[in-house]
C-alpha cells in the first residue's frame, strides 16, 4: 500500500514539473534576445547564392515563450530566404522556446539580376512577433550584377568594356589570330581553378584612374579580420603561349592567383609584351615567370609570392623603376625576389634600371653562374651579395627601403610605397628617368631633378 501511495506522489510531483516546463508565458515585458541585431553578407554575385549566416535566438527568460511569427519584411524583392528551428519559409509561426535556451537560425540570399554596373545594398528584416512584441533583425547584402563566361573563346578581335564586371569560370580563352581588349575599369573576378590563356594577342587598356582588376571572386574575411582579399591561391593565372606576341598590359591589377603570369618559351627577336605601371601582387607559386621571351616592364609592383617573384630563363627583358618586393608569410618561401636562371642554349639579356629588389631573405636576388648573355644592374636597391663593378653599377646593398607598410596590422595587409627617409629616395638614375616621366599612381618625377628608385616617387 505504502508502494503505492510513493509512486503515486512521484507521478504527481512529475506531472506537476512537466506542466511547469510547458507553461508559456504570455508576459508582455518578456522579450527574446539574439547573437545579434543585424546580418551583414559581402558582395553577393547575382543568380547565385550567398553563404549561409547563422544567428541564434535566445529566451532568457524563467518562462517558456511562443514565438507568435517570424516574418521576412520583404522576402519578394530582397532575395532573402531563412531557416528557423529546422522550418524554411518566408513566414514562420508558433515557435517554442524553453525557458533559458535558444533556436537556430539560418539566412541566405540571392541577389536578382540587377542591370547595374556598380554595387547596390539590399536591406530585409526579419520581424518577430511575440506575446505582442515585435523585435526585428535586420540584413544586409551588397548586390553586384555580372556577366557569367564559362569556358568562354574570344575566336576574333573583340573588346571588353566595363558595362558589367565578369565571373570567369574554368577559362578564358583568346585564340591564335585574336586580339582581346579589355577597356578601363573592368574587374575580371576569377573562379577557383579559373584562368587566362592566351595564344593571340591580349591588350589590357586600364588607366590610373580606372585600373583593370583581375582578382579572385570571393569576399569577406577568411578569418578574424583577415580579408579574402589578401589571400593568395584563388584562381589559377595568365598564361601566354608560344604563338602569342603583342600583348600589352597597362594599369592593371593583378592579384591572389596561383601562378600570376607564365609567359612560355618564345622567340625573342619578337616583342612578346609590354608590361606598364602594372601591379602582380599576392601569388601562392610565383609572380612572373618567362621562358626566352622579349619583355618590358615599366613602373611595375611585382611583390609577394612563395616562390620566384620574377623568375627570367633566356630571351630579353629590360625594367625601368619597377619595385620587386618578396615579404610572403602564408607559407616559408622557396626562392629569392628576383630569379635569373639558366636556360640551357638560350642567352639572356636582361638590364635593370632604377629598381628595388628587397624582402624577407638574406638574398632576394639569385643569378645563375651558367648563364649565357649579358646582364646589369644600374642604381638599384639590391638586398644580396653585394658585388662592385662588372654588372652592377651604384647599387645601394642591403639596406632597407623602408615602405610604409609590411603587414603591420597581422592581416596581411602591405603598403610598398616610400616612407620619408628611405635611402631609395632621389637615389635613382635621371638620365633613365626621363624615359619615365610619371610613376606608377601618375606622380611626375624629376620635379626637382631627382628621381626616386622603384616604382613610387615621394
């Protein structure tokens, strides 16, 4: 009997508790809370989904509530779309929340063909509605409407002009007989794997103030406040094959590739390209490698790489005011800044004027002892060996340029222009200068008859 009367009292005191637990309140001052008021998603590319971003909704309360509905503002036109507590929907209703726990959710968005060049914000909020409360948690995207090539071929002389940026999938390809024309301000943004290959001719029109970006397509920070931005390996590179001649790049960025640009073996009495006040930053194997080609590089920022920033193989190349900076900390680096190799029977021809050549090694210039050809080194900023006379004409040896920033802030961040007491400052050539007249953002040298060495003038 007394059994009896014990389980009866714990199935009472159970109900009792249970019913506790299911008591939903319907206090007016009780409120949610949530990880956070507001969602922020980085460019999204129109017709194709964003990441998902997570948020959790919390009831700190001694008292379970229901939450009455959850309701995208204006889910038709913004491209949002959500995720509750494991319901999708545009309206969710009659969410339960226990006393002191919380609900996931999740957002999404997909941004609709625009017809806009530039970026355009996108704003929805997610409306609650509880015991008579509404709260709201707002979002936020930027819109940018593109044009999509996949495995696209330029087969005759076409232009590209900045109407709309492009999101290049798998390759671009112009063919032999084929000139391209990229125009200013076009932004090439490069798919994982994507590349450029070009057996005819690739012209590059940027200006200073409308530069050509060629840059890998994802946004955001990969993580903390490291952006994706300053992440090197994003897409593959430029490739110019044997057939190819008469390629010129003029105030274009390129960065975050793998391999930014492989030129490969040539013909060097022909003129393969023309490189101007062009910047090849950020790349996971190597910068610039050509393979007996005929090549100029005028007022060019080649810096940070894994491997060779620049890596020459026979043909002929001349630069003029160009800074070769090598400070890769993704990974240990492999090679010096500035790499001249041997070449088996081809000769090399290589004349460096007015440049800085600098980085994190001891050595940041390696010139093989098996070349065959000339070479010279006339007022540059050389961190290596130090060597007199011969092939190097008033160097500076190893001594720091000072730029103005080498990843200070620990996001990866570099600023290579000049701080004011560095030695490379009116220490270059002004006879070779003159050929030069504007650095690379478009500054005039020789203002007071003095030039700076590299590609940035004070």
């Amino acid at each position: 009997m007394k059994k009896h009367i014990l389980s009866a009292l714990f199935l009472l005191i159970v109900l009792v508790a249970c019913s506790d637990d299911d008591d939903f309140s319907s206090d007016q001052n009780l409120r949610l809370g949530f990880s956070a008021d507001s969602i922020a998603f980085d460019t999204v590319f129109t017709t194709i989904g964003s990441a998902t971003k997570q948020f959790k909704i919390h009831n700190r309360n001694n008292k379970s509530l229901v939450i009455e509905s959850a309701e995208l503002v204006n889910a038709a036109k913004s491209g949002f779309r959500m995720n509750i507590d494991g319901v999708k929907g545009t309206r969710i209703t009659n969410l339960e929340v226990l006393k002191n726990d919380s609900l996931f959710g999740f957002v999404e968005v997909t941004v609709n063909p625009l017809d806009e060049n530039s970026p355009v914000l996108i704003k929805d909020s997610i409306r609650f509605v509880t015991n008579g409360n509404v709260q709201y948690v707002h979002l936020e995207a930027v819109g940018q409407d593109v044009y999509i090539w996949k495995n696209r071929s330029v087969t005759k002389d076409s232009i590209i002009t900045n109407t709309k940026p492009l999101l290049v999938y798998d390759s671009l390809v112009v063919k032999k007989g084929a000139k391209a024309t990229i125009g200013e301000g076009v932004t090439l943004y490069m798919k994982a794997e994507a590349s450029i290959q070009v057996h005819g001719t690739l012209l590059v029109q940027g200006t200073i103030e409308n530069p050509v970006a060629i840059r890998g397509s994802r946004f955001g920070n990969i993580e903390g406040k490291i952006p994706y931005d300053n992440v090197p390996g994003q897409w593959d590179g430029i490739y110019f094959f044997p057939e190819s001649f008469g390629n010129r790049l003029e105030n274009v960025h390129i960065r975050n590739a793998n391999r930014s640009m492989t030129f490969y073996p040539s013909v060097a009495d022909m003129q393969k390209a023309v490189i101007y006040n062009t910047i090849v930053h950020n790349s996971y194997d190597y910068g610039i490698l050509a393979s007996n080609c005929r090549i100029d590089f005028t007022n060019g920022l080649f810096s940070n790489a894994r491997g060779a920033v620049v890596e020459l193989q026979g043909g002929e190349y001349n630069f003029w005011h160009c800074t070769i900076a090598n400070y890769f900390s993704w990974a240990s680096r492999g090679k010096e800044s500035m790499v001249l190799a041997h070449s088996g029977t081809n000769l090399l021809d290589c004349k460096v004027t007015n440049t800085i050549i600098y980085g994190s090694l001891s050595r940041e210039l390696l010139i093989d002892k098996a070349i065959q050809g000339d070479y010279s080194f006339i007022n540059c900023l050389i961190r290596g060996n130090e060597q007199a006379g011969g092939n190097f004409t008033d160097i500076i040896w190893n001594t720091a340029p000072l730029f103005l920033n080498l990843n200070k802030d620990k996001d990866y961040s570099y600023n290579f222009r000049l701080q004011e007491n560095s030695p490379a400052i009116a220490a270059g050539n002004q006879y070779y200068s003159q050929s030069v007249p504007y650095d690379i953002d478009g500054y005039p040298r020789l203002t007071d008859g003095s030039s700076n060495i590299g590609c940035y003038e004070h």
